[in-house]
C-alpha cells in the first residue's frame, strides 16, 4: 500500500463519517424531528455539506487520488483509487456555495412536501421546486452533460447511463407492458380483494413484517425499523442500517411490502465488506442495482406463490379473524391483482413501470423547458389518463405522492425500472444456481438467495460498474426479455392468458 493511497484513505475516511452524520440526521428529519426542527436542520445540514465537499475537494485529495493511481495497488484498492477519482472529477466542478444551498433548500422543502402534501396543497409547494430545479440546472451546467442536462443527474444515481438510453428501455417495455394490460383486462378475471380493506392492527402488521425480514436475514442489531411518511432504507455504517414503513389500518400488505422492499435495500448494505467501510469497495454500485435488491425480494419472492406456500398460514395465525374465510389462492391472487392504481409504491407489478415513465417524462420535460412547474398537476393528470386510464381526484394522491422532489432528487426514479429488469436478470440466475431455490422459499427457508446475494453482488462492493456487474453475474449484459417473459409467465397463469 502507497503513502498516497494511504493519505487519500485517510480523507475518504473523514468524509465518509460526515456524510454518515448527514444521513442519521436526514433519518432523524424524517422520523422523529419536530417540525418546527426544519430550517435549523437546513442550516446544520448545510454546514456538515460544505464541510465534507471542501475536504473531498482539496488539492490535498486531488493529488492523493492522481499520485495513488501510479503506485502498486491490488484489485481492490485499484477499485477505490478508481471510484474516487471519478467521484472527485464530478464534485470538484461543484462549487461549495451550491452544494450548501442544495442541502439547506432540500431540508425546508422536505417538510414544505409534507404539509403541502397533508393539505393537497401544490401551489404551497411550487416554489420549493422551482429552487430546487434551478440548483439542479445549476449542477448539470457545472458538470457537464453529453446531450441534454438530464444526463449529468442521472449519472448521480446510474453512472454510464444516459437519458436517450432510458427512453430507449421504456419505449421497449411499453409496448409489451400495454399489450399485457390489455390482455388481462379482457381475461374477465377479476379476484376477491375484499379482505385486504378490513381492519389490521398495526402492531400486529409490524410485527410480521419484523418476522419476514428476519427470516430474510436482516439484522435488527445491525438495523431498525421506523415510520415515515414516505418510506426508505438510509444508513450510516455496514452495521447501522435504518429503514423506515408506513402503515394503515386498511392496508396490510402496503406495509408488509415496503417493510420486505427497504429490507431488500437494507440486506444490500448489511452485506458490504466492514474492512473496506467507508470506501467505494464497500459501497452500492448504482441505485438501478439497489432498487434490483429491494424490487427482487417484495416482487419475485414476497409475492410469489412459494413464499406464501409458507407465510400464508403464518398470516392467518397473525391475523385469524381478519384472514378466517379467505383461502391461500384468493390470498396469492388478491396481492397480484393487476389494476390501474393512483400510488406508485401501491402499482402491481405489471403497471409499475407507467408510473415511472411518467415521472421520467415529467424530469425530463422539466429540464428541457417543455413542463412548467406550475402546470405539473394538470400534467400529471393527463399522463395518468393517458397510461393507466385514471386520474386523481386531488394532488396528494397525485403529483405530491412522492417525496423526491423534495430532496431535488431529478433524475431517480428512472432507476426503479432498472431495479426490475436487474432483479429479473439476477433472479433467473440465482434459481440456475441453485435448483430447489423455490422449494427453499416454500419451506421459508429464505437465506439461500441472501447468501447468494451476498456473495454475487454485495460483497463486490463498487467492484465492476453496473452493466459489467450483470455480464460477470449472468453471462450477459442487461436483457428485458428476462423481465416481460416472467412478468407473461406469472400472470398468464394467474389470468388464464
């Protein structure tokens, strides 16, 4: 190891325990902090900002990064050396002062989203937006982009990828996803979901979504579980990792399935190699490949027909009276009915992918000029319409129903698809890998495909960048036909197609 490596560890270090302040008090914005916290917690957000992006952008680390890259590395430092100069050749075209303004205005705006979303109230949070777009545009032109502003923000999230290659993967999907819809539309099945609007105890839901995601693998010495008014999976180290659900009394299965999606995400960081913490070695290597975690484990095992070979009984035992008329097969049907819906972490799995078109649209003609911030209702709604032939009667249910926006977060969402057609790719190879993986999961014996996970892809850190990642994992690169052909298969049965 070579004395400038060692001194560029040593600031990745700092930084790192900074940011993983700024992220417990991100959590903390979400959970627990009082409302009236938020433009204090801006102000503080800011500094922490600042003060890590002046030290990842130092001439001390710029020469640390140039002056470790000729010296004798081994394949992992070589990884680091790698994954952090390419992360200071971004930030360092950041000025300090924008960043702060980034982090001090997202602060506010995440509980201007908040109320405004409480009170279906956009106008109240237009403004927020509008500052946010602009910081953003800011970050594109500092950064630079290939084509279209769209491009710099979206490598945040999916490094290597850009915004013509996202519309070319959702023009491919389109076709068959609308071709499915239809075809399920017609079948004339329609199954039994009554018993998902009754009354479910909370802590009751808590509970067995606690369950889960222990046979899962995750670990809640390692982690915790919390409410949010929107959920997600933050963390500070390989062993402090927090998710976060939402819950309804009608709505058993919105908590159960965020609760096994943000313990997906949160498995992918538990199962980060704690000797290189810290370190891109040990750090997710994109979100499309994060969300492939979290979209696996709540699609392709928690509403699969083995898993509820298992759990099924289980939930009755959690839930008798609620559960006591209802069969497995009208349960299994009920939690894969397919039907245009107003929430996308609510969308069954066929239609998922038109909310994140939408969304990707709307970023995308927000940056070119072609959407007013203004008109992002009348917009939204017309695009429902449009894809899944609904609309919302007000704007919580519609354009305020993420939080993203909030966090200035452009450029996101498009990774959610991804997620799907990774996770379909990966799955396909983990059941290859391991033959009775299904039988596995119908006794509930869950930990093979964790273990499979863990060595495949999480423990290999930042190692290969995403598209290289699927060919070492799977023998090729990215394919969608992995994903309509399961998509085809599971709900041709289900529908009698």
């Amino acid at each position: 190891m070579g004395k400038q490596y060692d001194r560029m560890l040593t600031i990745q270090q700092e930084v790192s325990d900074i940011n993983g302040a700024l992220a417990l008090m991100g959590w903390d914005q979400e959970t627990y902090m009082p409302a009236k916290g938020a433009s204090t917690r801006g102000r503080q957000l800011a500094t922490l900002s600042g003060i890590a992006h002046e030290r990842f952008t130092s001439t001390e680390m710029g020469s640390a990064i140039e002056e470790a890259g000729s010296e004798e590395l081994t394949v992992d430092q070589q990884v680091n050396q790698r994954e952090l100069a390419w992360t200071y050749s971004r930030s360092k075209r950041l000025p300090t002062a924008l960043v702060k303004d980034l982090a001090e205005t997202s602060s506010i705006a995440i509980q201007a989203w908040r109320d405004a979303r409480e009170n279906s109230d956009f106008p109240a949070f237009v403004p927020h937006v509008k500052k946010l777009l602009a910081l953003q545009t800011q970050v594109a032109e500092a950064i630079g982009y290939a084509e279209e502003p769209y491009d710099a923000l979206l490598e945040d999230y999916e490094p290597g990828t850009s915004t013509r290659e996202i519309a070319e993967t959702f023009e491919a999907l389109r076709t068959p996803l609308v071709a499915l819809v239809d075809r399920i539309r017609e079948s004339g099945v329609s199954p039994r979901t009554d018993f998902l609007e009754r009354s479910y105890p909370i802590e009751d839901q808590r509970k067995f979504g606690v369950m889960v995601t222990e046979r899962m693998g995750f670990d809640y010495e390692a982690g915790r579980l919390d409410i949010s008014a929107h959920p997600f999976c933050t963390h500070t180290g390989v062993h402090d990792v927090r998710m976060t659900t939402r819950y309804t009394p009608t709505l058993p299965t919105q908590s159960l399935f965020g609760i096994i999606h943000e313990a997906g995400h949160g498995l992918y960081e538990q199962g980060q190699d704690p000797s290189f913490e810290g370190l891109p070695r040990a750090q997710a290597v994109s979100l499309g490949i994060h969300e492939s975690q979290s979209r696996m484990w709540e699609n392709l095992v928690g509403r699969s027909r083995p898993f509820w070979n298992h759990f099924f009984p289980e939930i009755v035992k959690t839930f008798p009276e609620q559960l006591s008329d209802v069969s497995e097969e009208e349960f299994y049907a009920a939690i894969n009915n397919v039907t245009p819906s107003l929430i996308r972490v609510e969308a069954d799995e066929v239609t998922y992918n038109l909310h994140i078109l939408l969304r990707f649209e709307i970023e995308r003609g927000l940056f070119t000029g072609t959407f007013a911030v203004e008109d992002l209702p009348a917009v939204w709604n017309e695009k429902m319409q449009d894809y899944l032939g609904i609309a919302p009667d007000d704007n919580r249910e519609g354009v305020l129903q993420d939080i993203h926006w909030s966090y200035g977060s452009f450029g996101y969402f498009p990774t959610y698809s991804l997620g799907n057609l990774y996770a379909s790719q990966f799955f396909a190879k983990a059941c290859a890998d391991i033959p009775d993986l299904t039988d596995k999961i119908s006794s509930g014996n869950l930990l093979p495909l964790r273990e499979w996970l863990r060595t495949h892809i999480h423990d290999l850190g930042m190692t290969y960048r995403a598209s290289d990642l699927v060919v070492q994992v799977t023998g090729e690169p990215l394919n969608a036909d992995y994903f309509v052909s399961y998509l085809n298969e599971k709900f041709g049965a289900l529908y009698g197609l």
